[in-house]
C-alpha cells in the first residue's frame, strides 16, 4: 500500500486529491510543516517535516513525500503523476499523446503559474494587500498571470477539461496552481473559461470534502 506523508494545509493536496478521486488504496500518514509548530522538537509536537523520521523520507524535510515499496519519492506534481500511472483508470492519461498534454500543463502550473499565484496567497493570508507594497506584489503578479491565464482559458473556451472531455490529474494538477491565486477575483474576471473549469473542479464531491477536511487542520500547532 502506498504511504503518502503530509498535511492538508500543503502541495499534498494534489496527490491526495487524486488518490481519493481514483478511490486507490493508501495509508495518509500526516506530517505538519515544522513552521506551523511552536516548538518542533518536543515530544508533544506533531509528527513533522523537521522529525528525523521524516527526514529519512525526504532530506528536504518538505511535504508531500511518497512511499511506495522501495520508492522515496518528494514533489507534489511528481508524486501525483506517479500515482496516475500507477492506479491507471479514467483520471490518468490514456496513452503518449495524453501523457506529453498532463506534463505539458503541470510544467506551465509549476512553472509559469504557481509562484506569482502564492505571491497573490502570501499577500492576502499573511501580508496586507491594501498597503503598497501588498499592492505592488499583487500588481506583479497580475501581470505575470496573464500571458498563462489566457493560454489555459483559450483552451478551456474550447473543451470542458483540460486532456477534453473527461476530469484527469492534469486538471488536478494545474487546478491546485491556479488556486493560489482565488483571492483575487479580480484577476479571473478577464478569464471566464478558467474561472468556470476552476469552480467546476473544485464542486466535484471529492475536493469539497476534502476541503472541508483541510480547512479543519489548525492553521498552527502548539
Ligand atoms: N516543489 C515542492 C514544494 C514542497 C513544499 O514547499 N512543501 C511545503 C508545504 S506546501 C513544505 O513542506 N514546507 C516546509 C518547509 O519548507 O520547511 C513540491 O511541489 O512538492
């Protein structure tokens, strides 16, 4: 059975989100960033990224980590495409041409879409984004978007999901980017396509519960 570590507060949302979706098999073993606990080395503390045991897992000491078998494996995206191929199903692409499109649009999340989205997260959880320099971080941002939300919502004009007709992990994937940014309305006006694939995939019964299940774990631990 495969052993997923994390939080729900994390990256591991991905890989959880399509395991639960795929109705595979696993153990969820949680794992509280180490900044989330007041003193990490107490033996009160949660299991944590800063637990030698974890580190064994993942030197990086972040979450999400995967154990499969002999497998150690670290980052989200390459965990939950791992996962995909490994359980198979309606949710994984369907042969090479589906699987270069899932990599093609998690390599746009990662790399064009999640950093300026969490500058846009940061800003509005633990900065101030009326103050100026919230708004110049946000204004960044916005304009560091814009050329990737307008690719993906050209293409959502023109299909439901982002490999077509059905949900798979490529949506998982780039969803769990573009929502680091949903604190600002704003920004998705100019993007109608996203914001209507985006609120779809989020209704879905599986990520509203585990939502749900997310917005229960304290934010901070003692
Ligand atoms: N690129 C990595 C980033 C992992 C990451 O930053 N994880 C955060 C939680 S979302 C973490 O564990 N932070 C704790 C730390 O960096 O000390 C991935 O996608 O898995």
């Amino acid at each position: 059975m495969v052993q997923l570590y994390g939080s729900l507060r994390s990256r591991a949302l991905r890989p959880l989100w399509l395991l639960r979706e795929m109705q595979a098999p696993h153990t969820w073993i949680p794992v509280i960033q180490a900044y989330r606990i007041a003193d990490p080395s107490s033996a009160l503390a949660p299991h944590n990224t800063a637990s030698a045991s974890f580190l064994a897992i993942n030197p990086m000491g972040q979450v999400p980590a995967l154990v499969d078998g002999d497998l150690l494996l670290s980052e989200s995206m390459a965990i939950t495409l791992h996962l995909a191929r490994k359980f198979g199903g309606p949710r994984a692409p369907a042969g090479a041409a589906e699987d270069a499109l899932t990599l093609q649009w998690a390599f746009l999340g990662v790399s064009a879409v999640e950093k300026p989205a969490l500058d846009i997260l940061m800003t509005h959880h633990q900065g101030d984004p009326a103050s100026p320099q919230g708004q110049a971080t946000i204004a960044a941002a916005r304009a560091a978007l814009q050329r990737p939300f307008a690719r993906i919502d050209a293409h959502l004009r023109a299909h439901d999901w982002l490999l077509g007709a059905r949900f798979t992990v490529a949506d998982i994937l780039l969803a769990e980017c573009v929502r680091f940014a949903i604190d600002d309305a704003a920004l998705f006006k100019a993007f109608p396509a996203l914001t209507r694939w985006l609120t779809t995939a989020r209704a879905r019964p599986v990520f509203t519960a585990l939502w749900d299940e997310r917005n229960a774990e304290p934010l901070s631990f003692p």
